[in-house]
C-alpha cells in the first residue's frame, strides 16, 4: 500500500485544503446522502461532486448491475474530476451507514483499480467532518478542474472475474468471503436481478455490517476488524456480494485496513454468477 492509503482523518484533510496536490471527491447520491442537492448546500471546501449512482462508477451489463464500466468511461469520469496521476484523492461519503461506506470503498477500488496508487476514505465521511463546528464548510455547485482522461493501466490482481472465481472455487485456490446477510447467503432471498438465491459454493459468510458501527459512523476499531475476519484463512481472498457494492467494504477492510496480500473483489458477485446456470450455488447453513 502506498502511504497515502486507507483511512484519513478529518484533521489530517483539513490541513490540507489548500493543497493543490489534494483532490477531495465526495461522492454523496440521491440514494445516500441526498447527493448533488446537499453537496450544494455543504460541503467541504474545494472538493468536487460525484454522484456515486449517476456517474456510473458501476455499470449494468447484461442483468448484472454492479459491472466494471468501460475503461474509456472511468478515464473520462475520473480526469473529469479533476484527477491526475500524482494527486492525493480523499473519497467522501456521507458518513451515515455502511452501505455509504461501501460506494466509498468501491470508488477506492476502481481508482486503485485503474493504476491510481493514492486514495483514502475520509473516517467517519462528511457526517465526521461536521462534528467539529470550526471545520469549514462550503456552498455552491460543483466546480472541478478538469484534467485529461485518466492515463488507465489496469492492475488485475485486484478484480477477479466469474471463470476466475469458478476457478478459485473448485480448486480451493481462494477463500471466498460473502459480504452478504446470512438470509442471502443461505439463500432464502436473493437480489431481484439474481436468477437464483444462494451462494459460491465453499464461502465464508462475513456480513459487511458487522465490520461499520452506526454510532460513530466509522467502521469498527482495527482489533475488532481483525477479530472480525480471524477465520478468514491467509491466502488469496476474492470478496463477493450481490453486485459487488458491499463486498467493497469487506475487500477494504481485509487489503487496505488489515494490510492482507491477494485479495480482489469479484465486482459481478452473484448477479453475474448466477447468468450461466451452469455456475454451481449452495443454500441452506455452511
């Protein structure tokens, strides 16, 4: 991990906000955060508006929603923002539940992704920087300096695909980690766009709720992050979910919080897997 990585605290973004090295993107959406209307009415200065849902950081191909977008959007999207090569980004959501912290996690990873090597997730989001009432705020539309199409080189460790994960499943060469609710992940419901409920057939189940604390809005302390994922075997790890949005949270906590080598978000999750009726589900209790 680079050593701007991970998470950053409020006091640390604050002191530099007059930094021209430092892009801050908060990604608030109408879904979480009241998303361009609130950032309009406060935000931190400087930062530069994402809607997480409306500027298609994930993409539906097929009937799976959570898909990678083309290369070409994503190096638009993130020079569009102002994004280059050398900056420090600081990713802002708004701090209110963990779900926000998982659109959060996922744009760290497609910016880790697509070869950018300095990202952090703001601890404890917008709603964090707002405890302190001498922080700064700012109002007024969105105003990036735009920069050109980020140059994308693609650093697949991070991504593992359904052949890949179908192949890390029958061969025992990965530890799955299931990101979803026990119900999905005993299959007793599933996403709509899932043409069957259920799981990958030998993974392990680790809620991504059990790793954010409601109350502070921050994900949990590193110790119990570790006592967490204790039964998480060392080794290569692929973390899923439905549409590889919360799996997100479970693929941050275990590379960029725990510092475990080989993990990867399978970002398909199982409403791609599930497409090829051919790809084997398990239900009931592991």
């Amino acid at each position: 991990m680079s050593e701007f990585s991970g998470l950053i605290s409020a006091q640390a973004v604050a002191a530099r906000l007059d930094d021209p090295t430092l892009v801050i993107v908060d990604i608030r959406s109408a879904v979480d955060g009241g998303g361009k209307a609130a950032y309009e009415t406060s935000h931190i200065p400087g930062s530069v508006h994402s809607d997480y849902v409306a500027d298609g950081w994930r993409a539906k191909i097929g009937n799976a929603p959570g898909m990678l977008p083309p290369l070409d959007h994503l190096a638009e999207l993130v020079g569009r923002l102002g994004v280059k090569p050398h900056d420090d980004v600081v990713i802002v959501p708004a701090g209110t539940s963990a779900t926000d912290f998982a659109a959060a996690a996922r744009v760290y990873w497609t910016l880790k992704l697509i070869g950018h090597g300095q990202q952090a997730i703001l601890d404890g989001g917008f709603a964090g920087w707002r405890e302190d009432t001498l922080r700064p705020i700012e109002s007024g539309p969105s105003a990036p300096k735009p920069a050109e199409p980020y140059p994308v080189v693609m650093q697949q460790r991070l991504r593992s695909t359904a052949d890949a994960t179908l192949v890390a499943s029958r061969g025992k060469l990965a530890t799955l980690v299931d990101a979803r609710a026990a119900s999905y992940f005993e299959g007793a419901e599933k996403s709509p766009e899932a043409l069957r409920p259920g799981r990958i057939p030998g993974a392990v189940s680790r809620d991504y709720t059990q790793a954010f604390d409601p109350a502070t809005g921050r994900l949990k302390p590193a110790g119990e992050l570790a006592a967490l994922f204790t039964g998480v075997p060392e080794g290569p790890v692929i973390a899923y979910c439905n549409t590889g949005h919360t799996a997100a949270l479970d693929w941050f906590v275990l590379s960029e919080v725990l510092g475990r080598d080989e993990v990867a978000l399978y970002e398909g999750s199982m409403t791609d897997w599930t497409q090829d009726p051919e790809r084997p589900v398990a239900t009931g209790a592991a």
